[in-house]
C-alpha cells in the first residue's frame, strides 16, 4: 500500500489500488501473474478486473485432453483399414460408412469437454450395437473402438490424475493388438 501511496495510486476499493502510469500497471500484473500458481503451473490473474461471480460471465468452457482427443483419434483411424479390406472384399459399403461417421461425432465436439464426453459415452454404445448387430456384413472392424471411446471419457489428467493414467493405458493395450489387425489388412490391400 505504501508503494502506491508513493506513486500516486487511487484506492479503488475492496483493496484494489489503481496504477498511476502504465508501465506499473504492467509491473503490477506481471508480478500477479509470476506468483499464482494453481497446481505448480501459472496462471494469469487479473488484479483489477472483477471476478466471474461479480461479472456474470461463465468464463471460457473447458476443452477435451489431448489424451482424450488422441485416444478419440485412435478409435477412429485403427479400424478404416480393416473396413477398407472388408470392403474390398465385398463388404457392404453403408454398413462399414455409418460407424466411421458415428465416430468423428465425438471429435467434432472436442471444444467443449461436456459435449465430448457425452458424446463419447454415445457414439460408444452405438458403435458397440452397430458392430454386434452387423457381425456378420464385416462391422466387427469396429467393436474395439467403443472401448476405446470410454477409455477416451475417463482420459482427462486435469480432473483425476491416477484413473485418467489407468484410462490411457488401458486404451493402449486395447489398441495395440488391433493396430497389428489392421497393419496386416493394409499389407493385404496393397499387395492385391
């Protein structure tokens, strides 16, 4: 306080001092923005601005991980050249399409991790209908990618490191044995 009694700074009130030039006011921030530290990361914080509560703002929506945004990747590409060869090989084409589009759903919604997450858990239990339902038209390409959509839900390090940990592991032992299925149905379409 008596640093801003110095420079002339104005009692704003609730303790806020405004700052008599700019360059302090870029001081102030700075050293504001230097000790707040939110999980040992830092974060900007505002020193004049109100609050979220006082400004009736929602504030910006939380995003998807990249882990689970990764992982939602991973679902989507990991059985194409499988459906691909099915396909190929006479496979009906509206059957192996539909999955593949129901599975992009999540990832367009990556913006707003609610919207991900529900979408994820959706597109899961309908991919997982789809592709024991349609067995036998060569949607079994799917069935690993509804796991892989409910390890993607869990996958988030922000709000629950440990299970967010087991969620991404998990994810990559159901895809390992399904990415070497669908390395082998890739050599298998480009030597015929």
């Amino acid at each position: 306080m008596a640093a801003h009694a110095r420079t002339g700074g104005a009692d704003c009130g609730a303790g806020h001092y405004a700052p008599a030039t700019a360059d302090e006011d870029f001081r102030n921030r700075l050293n504001v923005f230097k000790s707040a530290r939110v999980r040992g990361q830092l974060v900007p914080v505002s020193t004049h601005a109100a609050s979220d509560e006082e400004s009736g703002s929602r504030g910006k929506r939380a995003t998807a991980h990249r882990w689970q945004t990764g992982i939602a990747l991973v679902a989507l590409f990991l059985p194409l050249p499988c459906a691909l060869a099915v396909a190929v090989d006479g496979g009906s084409v509206f059957h192996l399409t539909v999955p593949a589009l129901l599975l992009g759903i999540p990832l367009t919604l990556r913006r707003n991790r609610a919207w991900f997450m529900t979408s994820s858990v959706i597109t899961a239990v309908l991919v997982l209908g789809w592709s024991v339902v349609g067995i036998l038209e060569g949607t079994w390409t799917f069935l690993p990618s509804a796991p892989l959509l409910i390890c993607a839900n869990f996958a988030d390090p922000r709000e629950y490191r440990t299970p967010a940990i087991i969620a991404t592991t998990l994810a990559c032992l159901i895809a390992t044995p399904f990415a070497l299925v669908a390395l082998t149905a890739t050599t298998l379409l480009v030597k015929s």
